[in-house]
C-alpha cells in the first residue's frame, strides 16, 4: 500500500467507529427518554392521587 491507501484506510476506520459509537450514543439517549417518560408518568399518577412518589408523604 503506498501512503495515499493508508490515509484512505485511516478516515474509513475512523467514520466506521464515529457512526458505530454515534447509533450507540443515540440508543443509549433513547433509553434514557423512555426512563424520564415513565418517571413522569409515575410522578404524575402520584400527583393525582395526592401522595408521594416514593410513598411517604414527607415532602
């Protein structure tokens, strides 16, 4: 391989782990989105019902 294969190699490993770690970080958000969704369905179920989240009324 002369020197320009190996910069060609270079930047296609380098996008190659840049979008393997971009959809990684994009499932990773995503999981996180449904967490704070059925957080906020809880927190707001509780709040109708007029008691704590955690199930002690100290607040």
């Amino acid at each position: 391989m002369d020197g320009l294969g190996y910069l060609f190699t270079g930047f296609a490993v380098f996008w190659a782990g840049l979008f393997v770690y971009l959809l990684l970080l994009q499932a990773r958000i995503r999981g996180l989105n449904r967490e704070v969704e059925r957080l906020e369905e809880r927190l707001a179920e509780a709040d109708a019902a007029g008691t704590s989240p955690r199930g002690n009324a100290s607040r």
